[in-house]
C-alpha cells in the first residue's frame, strides 16, 4: 500500500516514512512560524491559518500556541470557529469542525491510534481515523476527542471530558468516558448559568 494513502485509510502502516516526514516537517515549520507570531501581527496570523489548513473559514480564530502533528495541513474548519490556548490536533488524518464550533483551553482531538498487541506496537505501527465535529459546539477545557469520533451539532462537551463514543446533536455530555446528561432545552433559552437568566432584548 501507498503510504501516503495509509493516512487516510484507516490502514495500519509505518508513520516515519521518509516522504511523509520530509511534508510533515514543511507543515511543522510554518506552524513554528504561526505560534511564534506576536499578538499584535493578526493579519500575518491570518495569512499563516490559511496556508496551513485544508480548509478554514471566514472569521476563524486560533489562539497560540497551536499543536498540531501535521501542522493542521489536514484540519477543516468552517467558518467562526474559535479555539483558545493549546488546541491539540493530532491530524494525521482529517478533523472536520463545523461552523461557531468553540474549543476550550487544553483540549486535544485526535485521529491516530496504535494497535493493543505489544508486537505491533514495538514495530511502530499506527492506524488513523478521521474525527468529526459539528456547527456550533462548545467542547469544554481539557476535554479529549478519541480517533473515529463524530459529534453532532449544538453540542456541549463538559471540561475534563474523554470522548470515546459518538454523541448526537443537542446534547450536554460529560465525564470519562463521556455520557449523554441531559438534552439542549427550554430552560437553556431561559437561563444562561445557574439562576442568571438571558436578557433577549
């Protein structure tokens, strides 16, 4: 098999081939060059995101640092997407993230995984898959998104979270392993935290 294909089939194959890591190191420089912008120089940090993503939208912010094992050369994001300090995407394959999706600090999402026999792993193998995210989700502080996972829209991911299953749109889901609480409701459109309530007008 292609290894280069291999990324993105789900394949188990050897992640230090040499054509893999002489692209890997051109997507690792520019986003060296992206985390050590200051904050002042948005418009070259603009410039950056769009040359190191697959695709992203309009209105899209990335705090730095931003850690990424492919450079976020295979991230798709939509557009408004925001993500705070140390956003963790280990892209070996694709990450897609829907419009207004909003990332905590410390989070991780990740598509590369590692076979559980030792033999395998002593080789060095490693299998990816590719991680889904939808519009309008807030995936809280140091929550982790497991390689496969896809998650609906309207979704919020509690802080400390470890993804290992998908979830379905308009939900509160939280813990380790994380579980569906409780759906987006009424009262939500009521109140915005604890008894404060939302003023519309």
């Amino acid at each position: 098999m292609d290894v280069k294909k291999a990324l993105h089939s789900g394949e188990l194959y050897f992640p230090h081939d040499e054509d893999i890591l002489k692209e890997q190191f051109v997507c690792l420089d520019r986003l060296y060059d992206f985390n050590m912008t200051r904050p002042t120089e948005m418009e070259k940090r603009e410039q950056l995101l769009k040359e190191m993503f697959a695709e992203i939208g309009e209105g899209c912010y990335v705090e730095p640092p931003l850690h990424a094992n492919f450079g976020a050369h295979h991230v798709h994001f939509g557009k408004g997407v925001y993500a705070n300090f140390n956003l963790t995407l280990v892209d070996d394959t694709h990450i897609y993230v829907g419009d207004y999706t909003m990332f905590g600090p410390n989070v991780t999402v990740a598509t590369a995984g590692h076979p559980i026999l030792p033999e395998l792993r002593e080789k060095g193998m490693q299998y990816n898959m590719p991680v889904h995210i939808g519009k309008n989700c807030w995936i809280g502080s140091n929550a982790v998104i497991l390689p496969g996972i896809t998650i609906g829209d309207h979704v919020v991911v509690g802080a400390g979270s470890v993804v290992t299953k998908d979830l379905p749109s308009n939900v509160v889901a939280v813990g380790n392993p994380c579980r569906v609480l409780r759906e987006v409701n009424e009262h939500d459109r009521e109140y915005y935290y604890k008894d404060r309530k939302i003023k519309w007008d």
